[in-house]
C-alpha cells in the first residue's frame, strides 16, 4: 500500500516544475512518507519545522477564525505549502518561483490516496 502511494506522488511531485518535496506526516511533525529531490532544504524536512504547523492552526482559530485548511509561507528561496488533513498533514517545499496555484491543485489528486494513511495514522 506505501510503494503504491509513494509512487503515486513520485510522479505528482514531476508534474509540478520547481516542487522539490512532498511530506505526509502526522500532526506533531512525524514523517509517514516522504518524496523529494536533492533540491529540498534538509531543515525543511525536520519535525521542528513540520510540527509548527499545528501551532499555526490552533493560534488562527483562537482568533476566531476558524480551522485553518492550507497555510502557505514565501520564504526568499522556497515556498512551504501545508495542508491540514487532520490527522494527517501534507507539506509541499518548492522553489520560490514555484507555481503556487498547481500546487494547491495537487489536493485534488492526493486525497483519494490519503483514505488508507488516515486510517492506519488514527488507530495508532
């Protein structure tokens, strides 16, 4: 079932030009699968960096604004793209010339392949 994703968006993360890495992890930052280039910022890649996300979401909606869905960050070099699909969520690093836009259509395509991760992540 892993191979089957991992390939999967193996061939998700060619569509896209200047996308260097797509991470699943859990919501404290804990890699379930992992697919980059040798592009990818090995910091980037950490569950220091990764499980921020999660704080993120919680400080937007004490605001009251809500669960945050996506949160997207410029940086000077990448961009970080990160989906919340409680309890799972999706991490895209790209280049900061990446095209932000196909990226954020990737969920269309990742969803369908998140139904068994989901499931196995929530019995744990």
């Amino acid at each position: 079932m892993v191979e089957e994703i991992r390939k999967a968006v193996e061939e998700l993360l060619l569509k896209v030009p200047g996308l260097y890495c797509v991470l699943i992890t859990d919501r404290d930052g804990v890699p379930v699968l992992k697919v980059n280039t040798d592009k990818a910022p090995e910091l980037a890649m950490r569950p220091g960096f990764l499980s921020t996300f999660g704080l993120a979401v919680d400080q937007g909606s004490k605001l009251g604004l809500g669960k945050a869905k996506t949160l997207i960050c410029s940086y000077s070099q990448y961009q970080v793209i990160q989906m919340n699909k409680l309890p799972l969520v999706i991490s895209f690093i790209a280049s900061d010339t990446c095209n932000t836009g196909q990226i954020l259509g990737l969920e269309q395509y990742i969803d369908p392949l998140l139904l068994n991760l989901t499931l196995a992540v929530a019995d744990t």
